[in-house]
C-alpha cells in the first residue's frame, strides 16, 4: 500500500470513569480521594531507570489520573476541564517527556483509533477542501488517519479498501471515489451516490446547484449558454448533468451539443479546461456564458478565452463551481456554486466517528445531502445584448 499522507494524534478513552471532575481553577479528582491543588511545577525530579508514567504525571499535578488522561488523550469529557488546567497538563507532559502507550490502551479497548482515508488525488481543490475537514474533526477526536490515493486506477480503487481494514482500520471515508463492494467496517463516501450496504452517502443538491447557476445566467440576459462537463470517472459529473439538463429544461434554456465539451484526463490542472473551451470556441457556435464542471476547469477556461480575445466578463460570463480557496483571487474574482467542501468533509468523519461507537445493529443514515450557495463576484456579467436594451 502506498501511504501518501498520514496524521497522528493522540487517543482517546471512551470507558466511563468514576472521577468528579469539579470546574475551579486546578482541582480535578476522584471522589473517593481529598482534593489536592495542582502545584504547576515546572521542575521535578524524574524517576530513574524508567520513563514517566500517567500515575507519576498526575500525582506530580496533583491530579486525578482520570484528569490527566481526559486531556492527554484529548477525550471529548476534557472540555469540560479548565483551559489553565489542560495547559498545566501539557507542559508537564512535555516536560516530563510523557508518552502514553497506544499499543497497551488499544489492547486493553481492543481498538485501533484508526480510519483510513481514500482520495483520488491530494492537489488543491476538491479533494483538499474536503481531506481538510475530516483532519480536524479526527485531530480533534484523537484518532490517527491513512491517507491513500489511487490515481483513478480501478485496481487501486479495489484494492485500498481491502489494505485499509487489513491494518486495523475502524472506519473508511472514500472521497469522490465509486465504492461498489461492501466493507466489513463502517464508511462514510463523500459524493457517494450508489446505494451500497452499510455506507453513508454525503452529497450536494446538485439540482438546487444547477437552478442558482443557470438562474444567474438567464437573469443576465444569457441564452447561448456553453457547458463543460466532468470527466466520466468523477462520481458528481453524471448526477449533475442530468441536474444541469433538467434545470434548463425548466428554463427554457436550450442546450446545444456543439457547445457541451467534456473534461479528459486524469489531471487536475486549469489546462484541460483551457483545451475544452479551445474546442468550444473552435466549433463554430458562439456562446455568451459558460458554465464549467468545477473552479480548475473554470480557470482555464477563462485563460483560453482572453488568449482568443474575448473579455471576461464582458463577452463571455463564466461560472465555477466548488469555490476552491483561490478562486476569489483569479482575474477576475471567479463566480461560482460553492460547495461546502470542509463542512462535508467534517460531516462524513463525524458521522463515522458516531456509526463506530454505536451499537453494532443500529441504524445508520444512508444519506445526508448539504446544500449549495451561488457566489457572484466578477466573472458573470449582464449579456451585451441585453445591456444594449437597457
């Protein structure tokens, strides 16, 4: 298996505990012990011959080892623990040169604390909005993460999963990959759209998507209006183009095959964009607008436009979608359909992290849909003609 990226962070104990943890500045403790207050030394005598222990930390603290552990382990009960005492803890850690033993605390639960992650790529973009979310709710959790990419390669794509749960993974998230066979571990697909046994699919409205870009448009003035299509491997372009077709349909907009082109290849670069609007521009039949398959393509788009001497938006309006991080910084600023990329992101790891600790026969959501929000900044425009009228 080839292991592109990997985060690490420390675990978590998910057993209830006895210990009272009580909200002063310093002291948490265990009921049955008398209340000690936190000396916050920075200096202390190691024991010899051994490393630092959780015993050893907590009573140098003068802490419960409860306590400790909660903000050591980063558990969701350490919120409730003051912020100068989780920093007192901390440094003390550090400087105690602390290191709690994952190998004895997954023995002991008989869990791994570890999800894997599978993406077609890490570059910007799609794939990076969304692997950003799921870090930090796993960062957050305490959980330790695989990241895996397979390059659009079907055998990758078979194989990563089966890899994945033979290391011990508690969960999968697929990011924009087609995951076709059952799994023998809870997961999450973000841009899933088949209905696969004990999967979750998070997904966009892509017909709401369609509507607020094709409305924009066609308030602008715009009815010659050109389209860029996925390529056939992305899991979102056949749902959205039926989305983008239906939302035409309702308003009366035509689309013309001559001014449909399609993304090829396996690259995330501007420049397959750049190719597709070259060959749009090539066939013929102008177009006022152009709507394309996410904010790369767009990108492109708009460089083979201004090299054919045609103005953004003057002579032609485009549209992205996703609204990646540096599209309010292209000249012009980019309008587009933002998709929440970092919250679905955040989503598909929670609800992992939920179908994990639930009971084994529970019912899980076999889908959750998020909603779009058309950004307009400076690349749509009203058609000329239609500012001619005015």
């Amino acid at each position: 298996m080839r292991t592109l990226e990997s985060g690490c962070q420390e675990g978590r104990c998910h057993r209830p505990c006895p210990a009272l943890i009580l909200m002063g500045d310093y002291h948490l403790g265990n009921p049955l012990m008398p209340p000690r207050k936190a000396t916050g030394r920075s200096a202390v005598r190691k024991p010899s011959g051994t490393g630092v222990s959780l015993k050893f930390l907590a009573e140098h603290l003068g802490l419960s080892q409860a306590a400790v552990s909660f903000v050591i382990n980063r558990s969701p009960a350490a919120k409730s623990i003051p912020h100068r005492t989780q920093e007192l803890i901390r440094t003390a850690a550090r400087e105690l040169n602390y290191r709690p033993n994952h190998l004895a605390r997954s023995l002991r639960q008989q869990r791994s604390f570890t999800i894997g992650v599978v993406v077609p790529e890490i570059s910007e973009g799609y794939a990076a909005l969304v692997m950003s979310g799921i870090e930090d709710h796993l960062l957050q959790e305490g959980y330790f993460y695989f990241v895996v990419s397979h390059r659009h390669r079907n055998e990758l794509i078979e194989e990563y999963p089966l890899l994945l749960q033979q290391r011990a993974v508690e969960g999968l998230i697929v990011v924009d990959t087609l995951l076709t066979d059952r799994v023998d571990v809870p997961s999450v697909a973000v841009s899933g759209h088949r209905d696969v046994p004990g999967v979750t699919n998070i997904v966009l409205d892509h017909s709401r998507a369609a509507c607020l870009a094709l409305q924009h448009l066609a308030t602008l003035g715009h009815r010659k209006i050109a389209f860029i299509k996925g390529q056939a491997f992305s899991s979102d372009t056949e749902v959205r183009w039926e989305a983008v077709c239906e939302a035409a349909k309702k308003l009366g907009l035509e689309i013309k095959e001559r001014l449909t082109g399609q993304l090829e290849g396996e690259s995330s670069s501007p420049l397959l964009g750049y190719q597709v609007t070259q060959e749009l521009m090539g066939g013929g039949e102008p177009f006022t607008a152009l709507f394309t398959f996410n904010d790369i393509s767009a990108i492109g788009a708009i460089h083979a436009l201004r090299e054919a001497g045609r103005r953004v938006p003057e002579d032609v309006s485009v549209v992205g979608f996703d609204d990646i991080q540096s599209a309010a910084f292209q000249n012009p600023a980019l309008t587009t359909v933002r998709q929440p990329l970092r919250e679905m992101g955040m989503i598909a790891a929670e609800t992992l992290l939920q179908r994990i600790t639930a009971p084994a026969k529970a019912p899980y959501p076999r889908e959750i849909v998020v909603e779009p929000e058309l950004i307009v900044r400076a690349s749509t425009a009203r058609s000329l003609q239609l500012a001619k009228l005015a």
